[in-house]
C-alpha cells in the first residue's frame, strides 16, 4: 500500500520594488517576509484558520524556531515567485516547513523553517492538538501508515 | 604549536519598536536585517573597507548563498543586542560566519551565514584574493598551521 | 458642459502581521510600502505599463517628491484595506495623486503624494510627454475643458 | 525681552544598504523608520525617558497623527544622515514636530510631524501633563513669553 502524500499549499507572491536592493535584487530578509505571507495564506485560504483572531483572539502564533535556507538564485523586481509549503514533521509544540520559491521554472530559495506553536502572551510553546494537529496533518509529506 | 585563535568582530544594537511585531518580540526577518549590519560595521569598522564603496566603487557584494539560524530566545524593544561575528571557513569566493546575538546574559539568536563575493552587475561569484583574503582572514576561527 | 470626471484606481491590500508594530496596529511607514504597491498595481494593471520594464529597461522611476497624509484612524492585522488612487494634477514632470486608504467603512488614512518623473541614473526629472501623459491624464479628476 | 529658542535634538544615521532601493538611493519610507528612531533616541538620550519601559510598562506611544514631508534631494549608501528635531507645537495630547535630514551640507528631507500622546491598550488619545510636558516643552520652538 503506498505511502499517501500530504497536500501542497502554494500561492504566488509579485516581487515588488521595495523587496530589491541597490543590486537590483531580493534583498534577503525580504524572502523571510514572504515566507511569513505564505504561511498567513496557508492558514487563511487553506487550513480555514483566520490568522488575526489566531492571533488576536485566541493569544497564539507560530514564531520562527530555526531557518535552514539556501538561496539558490537571485530574484528581480516584476518576477512572480510561486511559492511551495509543506510540512515534513509535526512534534508535540514544533512544525518543520519545506517551503520553496521558484520562477522562471529555476528554483531561487528553499528553506526548512522549523516554527513553535506558542501563546503570544507567556511565550511559552503549547502542545499541537485536536483539530490544529487534524488540519496541519493534512500537509503532512508522509503521514504515517494508517494499518 | 597552539593553534592561534582568530579575531571576533562585536557591535551592539538596540531593539528599536520598528524591529517587534504584534506580540512585542522582534520579528525574525528583522535579525537578518541586524546582521547585515553587522557585517557592514566589520567591513567599515574593523576590516577598514568602505562598505558603500566596495558596492558602489568596485560593484562587489557578499549577497547571502545560505543560512543555517536558530532563534533561541525573543527579544524585546529597548534591549541592547550584542552580536559577534567570527570567520569559519574561506573558501575560493565564499565564506562562512558564525554570528551570535547576546542579551541579558542570554544567547538569543545564533546563525551560521554563508556569503559570496560577487559582482553586483554580474551576480557572478568573484575569487577572494590578496588584501581581501588576508583582511578577512584575521578573523577566522582556526587559522592553518603556520608551519 | 459638466465637468468630466477621471478615473479612479482601487486595490486592496491585506493588513499582515509584517505590517504591525507593538501595538497591535499598522505601523505608520508601511502604509508609505502599501502605497508604493499601489502605484506598481496601478502601472501594471491600469495603465498597461510594466513597472519592472519602466525601472529595468527605460530607466525611470517616480521617486517620492512630498507627503502630506493624516492617519485618521488605525488598522489592525487580518483587516482588508481598500485602496485608491486618482491625480490631481499632472505639471511638466511631477505628478500629484490622492491616495485614501478604508476599512469598515472608515477612512484610515488620506494622502497627498507628489511624486517625480524621473530617470534613475541621473536622478533628474524628465518631463511627462506623449503617451504616458495620456495614460496618466485619464484619472485626473478634473481634466481642463476641451473646447 | 527676547524670546527664547527652544532645544534642537540631533543624533546622526548611516545611510544603510538596507535603506537603499534598485536606483541605489534611500526608499522614502525607510526616512519614516529614521524618523522612528530619531524620536525613540530623544526619549531615551534627551528626554531620560526610557522608551521601551514608556511602552512596556506604561503602556504609552506616540502614534503619527499626520505628516508633511519634503523629500529635497536623494541619499546614498554610506552618507552619514544629520537629523534634528525641534518641537513646533504643543497641544493637549498632541505635538508637532520639525524634523530635518541633512547630509554633506545639503539639506536632504524635511518634515512636519504630528504625534499623539496615546494609551496603546485603548488607542485614545491622552492629555500631555507635568513632568512629560515639561520636558518636552523644553525642545519648545518659541516658548510663550514668561511675563
């Protein structure tokens, strides 16, 4: 029986003029800025969660843990980037992303980005579960035998 | 022979409000944008290179090839940041810096960050030769045996 | 004869978490990045001109000449903001647009923006001839009468 | 009797790569984020206000009310930005400020602020009393004649 793919969020992001460098280019910060849109995309559009009462409501985030990223190629002003999120691992409080850019069918940017689940008002982490855990699960890469 | 030690290049920081996000921490792009700072102040400071010639000038650049980071720790506006940048590794046009950011007696973010010298007109990778080499070098890590 | 009135541009932008301070609301420079998104949006998709190309290959640009805005009232993460965009008067190489920004039926911020046609290697105003001025001349607000 | 000038706060800002936009010049929004940075540094450095603890613990700011602003001539990587700030105007729960930006004998931007004392948990504004008045109207433009 083979193993099931988890699903694969992905939007498009316009590289605009204040994302470039005197170089002409992404400045590299600015892809981290992205990431953090696509992961507001992710929970809007596909997850059906509303990132701001997340947020504001409910006192939760998902702050960065640790950043694996290698930029592969430069971007420039007017390109779209289509950008890819997966979830390789979900732990008792921590998720890791695989989340990639890519245009002009090269990929510029892929990154492991590993982010907390955690209460915004102690900082403190807080255990993924019930239908969070169903709905992150959902973009699991290999989810687990179900037999 | 004791392997000599290299120099540690160090700054200080202040959170300022525009680096904290909603829920009073820095936002994570905003360390990199710190860092690339911090590297501008080496160069001016430290290496005696004028960072905005070396772009304008000579059209070099160390744009970022990757990044390996953890954030251990959030940081507050009004805090004083310490980072410290060290050189591990140079290898034919690329290099490898180990970068740390310290508050209140805490680690709070540590980053391995790989740049490229290149040509800014080009974003071709440049080799790092004479001057260059041997100012970078005061501040590898390990430097080889000298004899 | 009444007075023909121009076209107006609108687009609408997410408020992100990216956009928010410490306080929980937007914070005041990144309307400035909102509005400079705007005036992409409205090259790219109203005037049928490519901003990248415009910037890339002619070399122009429409710098920032003068800003008068008031922030009337504050914006918070997850709210969408109505944006739009008309020209109040088109001199020899500078523009001036009304910009205004809503949300739940609230204006939250309104702006004055002057802005420069200008090339970006000399950074010397150019003046606004031939076909762009048309393109640009049909949303101004109150067009000279015609006959 | 003559009438006494008020204080003029100055600090000094390098010019950073990441203030730079594609035409190699500061992106008119980072000016803001200076302007930020200019105010925080009066807080802290003039006013012995601590601004973090301001915002922390007494929870106050100084949201932007409204802007005029004069972008004069562009600024580079690497010029060191002079900024001051006077005060024009004191009101109930607001002040105006004059700002200016000048760099290599030139002035570069000028600009009137308009903040609001405000309580950041409730977004109202608050009235500028005692101590914080005083303080701040010792950076009074033309105080109101003592007699």
């Amino acid at each position: 029986m083979p193993t099931q793919e988890g699903l694969t969020f992905e939007c498009d992001k316009l590289i605009r003029f204040h994302h470039c460098d005197p170089a002409g280019i992404v400045f590299y910060p600015q892809y981290f800025v992205l990431f953090n849109e696509l992961v507001e995309d992710w929970f809007n559009q596909a997850l059906g969660i509303d990132f701001a009462d997340f947020h504001v409501k409910q006192h939760l985030g998902v702050p960065m843990g640790s950043v694996e990223c290698r930029f592969v190629s430069p971007s420039k002003v007017g390109e779209m980037l289509r950008l890819n999120l997966r979830v390789e691992r979900i732990g008792t409080s921590s998720m890791k992303f695989i989340v990639q850019a890519q245009a002009g069918g090269q990929v510029r940017v892929e990154a492991k980005l590993t982010v907390v689940l955690a209460c915004m008002k102690t900082h403190r982490a807080v255990p993924i579960t019930g239908e969070l855990r169903d709905k992150f699960s959902a973009y699991l890469m290999s989810p687990p035998c179900q037999h």
